[in-house]
C-alpha cells in the first residue's frame, strides 16, 4: 500500500478502535503495512485525535524515517510483519474485558461460538514482560503464528491481512472475552465441530 493511503487507512482505523472503546487514552498502537516498511501510532498520543500526518514512519529494521516517536511497542510489530509475509495490519489494544482476563491470567477461549473459531483460531496468552522490552519482542514472536494473543496483565493484539481484517478481529476478541466472563465455565463447542469451522 501506498504511503498516503496507508496514513488514512491507520488513522480511519484508530478514530474506529477508539469510537468503539477499544483504545483508550493513549494506550496501545496500531501499525499498517506499507510499500517500504511500516506507519505506526506516535508514542504517548491519544489515538482518537490523530491525523493521517501523525503517523509515524518506520523501516523494517527499526528505523524512524521523517518526524515523530513511534510507540514504545514498535520493535514487535516488526517481529510480526517479519515472520508473516502475509500480515499487513496489527492492533494492539487494552479492551476492558480482554484486560481482566489478562490481569487474571486466563486464556480467552475462541471455542464459545463459531466466530471465535473461525476468526480468531486458538489465542495463546503471552507471558508478562515489561512493555518496550527485548523480551517481549521474543514472547510475541513465538506465537506469531496466531491471529490474536492475550498478554499477561497487559492487553491484546490481533493481526491481519488487511486493517479491516486486524480491527474485525480485535471486536470479536473483546466480545469472546466478554461473553466468557459472562457464562463461567461452560463447555465449548464439540471437537469435530471447531475442526470443520477452522477448515472453512
């Protein structure tokens, strides 16, 4: 994607986050894949009040490109857009109830319903590593391979092939972690059945 449509594309998509409770404040970032590397949220911005100009520009090796500080958070979705050729967005957001399951250290289960199945898949739960850490970088990018992941006492983050695929699958989190908090323990769908789902 172009530099000038992936500016609106980011800050569209971080005007929708917010709207929708998702980013807070000035908590998490989100990044967007372009022609020549990434754009990412500036650090310490409230990402419902941004500009298109904003955004700050970063090579693939860690390289801030032009004005601005990007996110704290920056070195693991270069982790990410490094091991998955494929992804083009990430979202890394503290929901309230993706956060609660975080803090107490449970999985959200994507098993309750045939969305979570097919949109999000298995989502690990990162371990605890202080934001902006080496460590960190390593934990996320051990579970590359998932649509979504839960960090410990931290957030969540979602990527994908598009922004709209990235930002879909953030609400369906936020709503798995919901409606899991909601139910208790409850049996999830059937072996076979979340097997066909995921072949869809």
């Amino acid at each position: 994607m172009n530099e000038e449509d992936a500016r609106k594309t980011l800050c569209d998509a971080c005007s929708r986050l917010y709207h929708k409770e998702l980013l807070v404040s000035a908590g998490g970032n989100v990044s967007i894949r372009t022609d020549d590397g990434i754009l990412i949220t500036p650090s310490g911005r409230n990402k419902g009040s941004l500009s298109p100009d904003d955004m700050v520009k970063v090579s693939m090796d860690g390289k801030v490109i032009g004005k601005g500080k990007p996110s704290i958070e920056h070195r693991f979705h270069l982790a990410l857009y490094g091991r998955r050729k494929e992804i083009n967005a990430v979202v890394h957001c503290h929901p309230i109830y993706c956060t609660a399951l975080a803090v107490k250290g449970e999985k959200i289960r994507a098993d309750l319903t045939p969305e979570g199945v097919i949109l999000l898949g298995d989502v690990p739960l990162v371990p605890y590593c202080t934001p902006g850490s080496n460590e960190l970088v390593d934990e996320v990018a051990k579970v590359s391979k998932a649509s979504a992941m839960l960090m410990e006492s931290h957030g969540a983050v979602t990527q994908g092939r598009t922004m709209e695929e990235a930002c879909n699958r953030m609400e369906e989190l936020e709503f798995q972690a919901h409606l899991q908090l909601v139910v208790g323990n409850v049996k999830g769908l059937p072996g076979e059945e979340v097997h066909k789902l995921k072949g869809m």
